[in-house]
C-alpha cells in the first residue's frame, strides 16, 4: 500500500539503525508516547536493535488502559439494565470493570455493539428511533474530531435517542506529569503523529523549552520510528531541546483547523482520573453545557459507586514507565490476553499486550522475525 | 486506537460538514470516509482515516523528502564503510 510499503522498507531500517549507532555516544532514555509506536518498536524488533542506544520507555498512549474504572462500570450499568445499546471500538469491550467487562454483558443481554465508527453509532440510532443509544467516547486527540462530529450530525438529524458516555483524553496534560517524574529519568520523548495531526504540535513549543528535552513528532512504521530515535539522539548528543517533526507528510504545526475548531465548539478541558497515573489535571475532555443533552451522564441515572483498581494489577506502574511488562509477577501467568488482569493487557496499543505478542513470541521461536 | 490508515480518494460524494463524505480506497477496498475535516483534498489525493473520518491530507512532497534523506544517509554510510571494507582486505 502506497505511504506504508515504503515505510516498512528494511534497507531503509538498517540505514538509520546504522546511523543511530554512529551517533549515540551514550545510552539515552526516551518515551514513545503512544501504544501504536510501542506495538510498532516491539512488532518489528526495534527495541532489540536499539539495545545499547536507547532504551524506550513505554508510554500512557493508550485510551483504552487509561480510561477509569467507573466509566467503565457507567458503561456496564447502562447495557446491564437495558437502559441504551452501548456502543464502542472493539478494544472497549474486553477491558474488565469491576465486576464485568462490557463483552460479557453483550454476551448475557445483547445490549452491546462494536462500531468501527462513531459515525456508524449515530446511524444506528438514525435507523432504531425506538431505543437509545450511547456512544461510549475514548480516545486521545486524534479520536476526538470523530466524536464531536457524530455530536452535531446528532444535532442536525434532530436525534433524541443518541448520546455519548466521553472518556476522552489529553496527551499534554499527561506528558507534563511524566516530565517532571524524576524517577522516570526521561531524556526526550516522541510524540505521537496522529495526535499531532489533529492538535499540531505549536504547543510543545514551550513544553520542551521548559523541560529542556526534545519532542519529536513520530509516526508508526519503522522507518518513521526509527527517523524519530534518530532526530531524538541527535538533539540530545549536541545539547539540544526543541521540536522537530519527522511525520511531515500528515502532521503540520498549527495541526487540522477544521477539527481543531469543532472540537472546541463540543468539547472543553476537565481534570479527569487516569487508570495508572491518577486525576490529570486538564487531562481529559467534557462536553460543554451547550451539547448536555447528548451526554449519557446527564441522561441516564448513575448507580454504580467510584472503585479501586485490582491490587495485584501493576498497570499504573507500566503506564509510568517504572517497569516494563514483563516485570510484573502476574505476566503471562495469571493475566493474558485471554483472561486480563488490566487494561495494558487488552488493548491494541497496550504495553503488556504487546509485549506478549512480540517478546514472549520471540524469546519462544528463538527468532526474530524483524530481520527477515 | 490513534491507527489511521492512508486510502485514496475515489470521488466526493457530499461536501457539506458535518455528513461530508467521500469513497475511499484502501488497497482495493472502497469504503464511505466522513470527509469535514479535509475540505481541500482532491480526487487522486491520499488521505489518513482514523474511525471513519479522514484527519489529514497526505502531503506528497514531503512523504518524498524522508525517503530521499534516507538516500543522503546511505551515501554517508558507504563512504566510511567503503574505507574500512579496503583497510581490511
């Protein structure tokens, strides 16, 4: 396929590996910041080749891992007492609440549907005028354009029976508190592209001036990745702190106006729990009063009470990036991706999933399959 | 959950937000992609979707510049290696 082939090239791999080498005169520390960038540095066996170089440390991009337990439960309330049909991306749907994840309420009731889109929820209560619907909205930056647009054609389609359970979140917010975590021992991070993409990346600006470290704007497949580590370690071996963009061809400084300004008009900061790092302050997204009547908060009854995470689950330490998966004594043993402890171990972009599906695989087959 | 993946415009089919929209094809597979957030993209262009909705519009010349740094980079490495390959033989 054209833009992701020729990103994916090894020649071109092992050219900036080869670079990267020539350049680091020491091990340095970075954070990718989103989950598709880690699964993409472990998919392809990127962290291996890098050993020695950098280390990359894991970060909290991942919406579905961070989303609060009692949002979660909100969303299992609503489908468990039949009061709408909850719909979500399908990653949503095995995350474990309290007491159950939303699949086994689908499983028991089939008041649970997995939409590729949130547009698709919207038509779905288009064509079911009869029963309500909510759109259970997770996801960063990039997600949230998709969500404010399925508010207004909501809007314009005059629908009563669509409503939205928002979740969503604040890469910045979240980099600030990783940054000033001394035990992090940050260097520099890559940021992430599709966020970047949607909310321009003018606001790191100040960020990486204050916290003296660089931010690179990096996409997902491995050139990209790789052309992020190396614009990162170059900065860091010449004493330099400021942003430089290596995913040009999607995102540009003052990011997508036409989003940017839709999801203003929706959306406004709130300080918002984190699954792992607690209350972020201006970490998370609230509809404005203006757009109330298409919040599932506002419209539908709340019974289910704030509660703790499992202890056993170490998530919030991987989501921080203390410890890498394979760190907790519960990996692979008595949390898989078939019977999850936490959220990492669920999602697509979770550090734990994909650490067992590319490290435990690798270290099984004794190959590695990035080298072929 | 931020994937989005490139696919190229076929043809516009709505052009008012917010039910703007286009047929998209992502290698061989056309599909309906909300299109209000890239009100200047052109048939023939390639666009980024995430959940449906297109986020951006791939910039050509600039997918062409990193490739051809990665040239410059090879050109860089050859020298050195070169020097070392003839050192040693």
């Amino acid at each position: 396929m054209k833009y992701l082939d020729e990103y994916r090239d090894p020649e071109c791999c092992r050219r900036l590996l080869a670079q990267i080498r020539r350049t680091v005169s020491r091990p340095w520390t970075v954070m990718e910041v989103c989950g598709g960038q880690t699964h993409g540095f472990l998919r392809y066996g990127l962290d291996q080749e890098l050993a020695g170089c950098v280390e990359l440390i894991h970060g909290p991009g991942c919406p579905v891992c961070v989303t609060p337990l009692e949002s979660i439960d909100f969303a299992v309330e609503l489908a468990r007492r039949g009061d709408a049909l909850v719909t979500s991306f399908g990653d949503m749907l095995r995350v474990p609440g309290s007491r159950e994840s939303l699949m086994q309420v689908r499983a028991s009731t089939g008041n649970v549907q997995v939409v590729y889109s949130p547009l698709d929820a919207v038509d779905l209560a288009r064509r079911t005028p009869e029963r309500q619907v909510v759109f259970f909205a997770v996801g960063f930056e990039t997600t949230t354009p998709a969500t404010a647009l399925a508010v207004h054609q909501a809007h314009d389609l005059g629908l009563t029976n669509f409503s939205l359970l928002v979740s969503h979140v604040r890469v910045l917010p979240a980099m600030e508190l990783l940054a000033a975590d001394p035990q992090a021992g940050i260097h520099g991070f890559l940021a992430a592209g599709h966020v970047c993409t949607v909310a321009g990346f003018d606001s790191y600006v100040d960020f990486s001036r204050r916290h003296r470290m660089p931010v690179v704007v990096t996409g997902f497949e491995p050139v990209d990745l790789l052309s992020g580590v190396l614009e990162c370690v170059e900065q860091l071996e010449r004493g330099e702190a400021r942003v430089a963009n290596r995913y040009a061809r999607s995102a540009r400084a003052a990011g997508n106006q036409p989003a940017l300004g839709l999801v203003a008009d929706v959306y406004e900061p709130c300080d918002r729990p984190w699954r792992g790092l607690g209350v972020v302050p201006a970490g998370g997204l609230r509809l404005r009063a203006e757009w109330a009547t298409w919040d599932a908060e506002t419209r539908f009854p709340r019974q289910s009470q704030a509660v703790s995470e499992p202890p056993e689950c170490r998530s919030g330490e991987v989501l921080t990036g203390r410890i890498k998966p394979p760190q907790c004594e519960c990996f692979g043993v008595r949390c898989t991706p078939e019977s999850p402890l936490g959220a990492p171990m669920v999602s697509a972009e979770g550090a734990c999933s994909a650490y067992y599906r590319y490290a435990v695989a690798r270290r099984e087959t004794g190959s590695d399959s990035t080298r072929s | 959950m931020c994937l989005a993946i490139p696919g190229c415009v076929v043809d516009w089919i709505e052009k008012e937000p917010p039910f703007a929209s286009a047929t998209v094809e992502f290698a061989g597979v056309r599909r309906q992609v909300n299109m209000a957030l890239v009100p200047e993209a052109r048939v023939g262009d390639y666009v980024l979707v995430h959940a449906g909705v297109a986020i951006s519009c791939i910039d050509a010349a600039e997918a062409q510049s990193v490739l051809e740094t990665l040239r410059e980079y090879a050109l860089a490495e050859e020298e050195p290696e070169g020097g070392a390959d003839s050192a040693a033989g």
